[in-house]
C-alpha cells in the first residue's frame, strides 16, 4: 500500500526517463543505455528534496499504437502508474520538438492524468535548446521545463516544482514501494524463464511485473511490499541471471549486475528451479552466488503442475539433487506453481522461519559441551607433525551463524574437519536454509594455560 506521494515519469522510448530517474534518486537503480525499450517494468525508489518525501517511479517507454505484445504490456504498465500517481513527469526530449508521439501522449495524458501532469524537457543543455522551449507550450501541459539528466543542469528547479506541487501529500509517510526498514527482504532467483515474475504476481494478487514467455523480459530488479500474517515483507524480482558466456550486451550485463546487487541487499534468497527441465549449472551458479553473500536460501520447484509424477517424485527429485550438490542437502525445498498458485504462501512461510533461524543464538555453555563431545568422538588427525586441539567454540554476533573454535595450530586444520564440524552444527541445531561458517582462532592466554 502507498503511504507517499507517488511521482511517475512518463514518456516515449529513449527520451532519457531512466537517465531522470537515477537523477532523482542519487543512484543507479534502472538499467540506462542508448537502446529503446530498456525499462520495461516499472521501478520504485524513495527519494526526497526539501524535505518532501516521494516515491518515484520509473516506467517503460509509452507506445500507445503499437500492437505487439511487449509494448501493450507496458501501455498497461504505464497506465498502473498514472493511476498510482500523485504526479505525472511527462518527459519530451529536446532537439526534436514535440513528435507526433509526443501529441499522441499528451493528449493521453490530458484526459487521464488531467492537472498532475508536469512537462520536462530532457537533453536541453544547449542554447538553442533552450530557444526551441517554446515549442512544446502546443502539448497542452503547462509551461515546459528544461532539464538534462545527464549533466543535472535544471533538476533543482524541478524538484522544488514537484515538491510544492506535491504539497503537503508528504504527510502520509515515507515508505510506500521504497525499501522498508523493517521487513524481511526475499530475492526471487533462477534462469530466465523460470517463472520469477509470475510467482511475484501470484503473491502480490496483481499484475506488478510484465509476464511473457519470452525469456529475459524482466531487466531491472523491481521491490514490492506486502503484508503477511502480521510480517512486513518485500518481495525483489529480478531479472534472470545468465552465464557470462550468454551475456551478449551491456543491457544484459548491468541486468546481471542488478540480480547479484538484489542478491547483497536481501535477506532470503529465492531459487526457483523450472522442475520441468530440471537442476541446471547455471542454478548451482546462483546458489554459489547467494552463499557468498551469506544469505538465507529456499529451494522452490516451480510448474509443478507439468510434472508427470506419483507420491515420491518430490523426494526423488530432492534427493538427487542435494545428491549431486553438497550445498543443498540442508536447503528447503518446495513445490509450487506459479501459474496455479499452488503453495505459493508456503514460500513466504518458509522464508520467515528461515530468516528466524538467521536468528536464533546457540547458548555459549551448551555449545561448548557439544564441541567437546565432537572432538571427543572424532578428534582431529595429526597434520604435518602438528597436534591440532580444539579447545573451546562460540557462536559471534553476525547477521547469519557464524562460530569461532579456539584451536591449536589453528592455520593446518583440514577441510574435511571443518565440514565434520559444519555438519554436526547442522545435526545438532535447526539452521536449515542457512549459511553456516566457522572460523578458527587461536586460544587466549587464560585458554592455552
């Protein structure tokens, strides 16, 4: 639910909208470059100025006549916003005057967004730019603003418009579609064509992302909040990551980078696996990313519903795969359907409980008991003419489970110990879907006494 002002940029294609919109928001969240049609989704990030907080909002280019499936998509998009506004930036680009697009855009405008328009002109450094302002007083809009993105020339004199035009409609909040400070943050994962926007819209109930079944057609990493049984939680849906290799242009490589920064900046990652084809190795690439970042992880097997299955074809398939992956054998896992929506809030359920366990903290007295105990029944071979003691483990403050164990010669412990130690936390606590790393320390003074 929005609780504050909503500012929408709105325009034709590759008239510098994304390139405003990072303007605003002081940082590079919508993936800019030369081409058209790069934004397709639409993008929310709070922002502010003079003390007028706001939500803006970037959008897909406006191509009201085309009938292909991808532009229809984003008119709808487009609209969604204007609806949502509390103000519409209308963005034509200097140079050109007004297109023939543009009338047909403003004429839109007019009749759905009536008074909340605000024409901007971008790329409107020049002095014949400036001279050619005039132009655009045909829109209908109100007097035009100049501006250009790029260089920030004319931005302040726009910011101090929208916020005297927004009022005092700051008053509801600061939160709306931006970050929340508050709630747990679910990154949904996989291969393009998986089906990340379409569990993202069957949780939500609404049409929030563009569904296609052309793979790639998410490019930006969109945030979107709900609530869920009395937990605040938002949802990041992210454009698919590909393999290096299959990154073929700079649009694809900054959406790479978009999907590894929703990765750093949540708390529970999703990995949506396509149970129709199968575990791939790009999968286990995104694993492997997510667990360098330290984060939460459910496993979700979506189309479920165009499986041919029995009773044991889930246990098969999970068994196998954490068979052939170490790294999921204490990952949770799930079948859904997007399409049906079949288990889709067990996601969100499992998620909250895994985020609990990032959570929860391992009294020091009976860890340490249970570290003896391991060492006990196995303690560690003898490396290089070294005696290497466990003495002591505690659990340290961090955002996932992180244990300290005091050893002897603590730089020789081998790699196979240190898994033995990892998977008796793992026996011992509850900490599925968890990152769980050791570190070994030297003893203290008082310890090797």
């Amino acid at each position: 639910m929005n609780t504050a002002p909503v500012v929408s940029i709105i325009g034709r294609p590759n008239v510098g909208k994304s390139c405003l919109f990072n303007r605003i928001t002081g940082r590079k969240l919508a993936v800019v470059d030369d081409f058209e049609g790069i934004t397709r989704d639409r993008n929310y990030s709070p922002a502010s100025w003079n003390g007028v907080g706001f939500v803006v909002a970037d959008t897909g280019g406006l191509i009201p006549t085309s009938r292909e499936a991808i532009p229809s998509a984003i008119n709808r998009q487009v609209d969604i916003a204007i609806e949502e506004s509390d103000l519409v930036v209308f963005l034509v680009e200097a140079g050109t005057g007004p297109t023939d697009l543009d009338e047909m855009i403003a004429r839109r405008l007019r009749k759905r967004a009536g008074d909340k328009v605000l024409c901007v002109v971008n790329k409107a450094e020049s002095t014949q730019a400036a001279d050619d302002l005039h132009l655009f007083f045909t829109l209908g809009l109100g007097d035009p603003m100049p501006v250009s993105a790029l260089h920030g020339s004319g931005t302040a004199d726009m910011l101090d418009t929208i916020a005297a035009r927004l009022g005092s409609k700051d008053t509801r909040g600061a939160a709306g579609h931006g970050r929340a400070g508050d709630g747990v943050r679910i990154a949904i994962l996989g291969r393009p064509n998986a089906g990340k926007s379409s569990l993202v819209n069957k949780v939500l109930r609404q049409d929030r992302m563009i569904v296609d079944s052309v793979a790639g057609t998410t490019r930006d990493a969109i945030d979107s909040t709900l609530e869920y049984n009395g937990n605040r939680v938002v949802l990041v849906d992210t454009a698919g990551l590909r393999r290096k290799s299959q990154v073929r242009n700079n649009v694809e490589y900054y959406s790479n980078l978009r999907a590894l920064g929703s990765i750093q900046r949540s708390d529970i990652c999703v990995l949506l696996i396509d149970a129709v084809s199968g575990l791939g190795e790009q999968d286990l690439k995104i694993l492997e990313r997510v667990l360098e970042f330290n984060k939460g992880i459910i496993c979700a097997w979506n189309k479920w519903d165009r499986v041919e299955k029995d009773s044991k074809t889930f246990d098969r398939m999970c068994a196998n795969a954490r068979h052939g992956c170490i790294e999921l054998r204490n990952v949770p896992m799930i079948s859904i359907s997007a399409l049906t929506g079949l288990r889709v809030t067990a996601i969100l359920d499992e998620a909250l409980a895994v985020q609990e366990r990032m959570q929860h903290k391992v009294p020091s007295k009976e860890f340490n008991e249970k570290v003896h105990a391991w060492v006990r029944a196995k303690p560690h071979p003898v490396t290089g003419g070294k005696e290497i003691r466990i003495l002591a483990g505690k659990q340290r403050a961090a955002t996932y489970p992180m244990f300290y164990f005091y050893t002897s010669n603590h730089l020789k412990v081998v790699s196979s110990y240190k898994r033995y130690l990892v998977n008796k936390i793992y026996e011992n606590y509850d900490f599925a879907g968890c990152p769980v790393r050791i570190s070994f320390r030297p003893p203290g003074r008082s310890m090797r006494r």
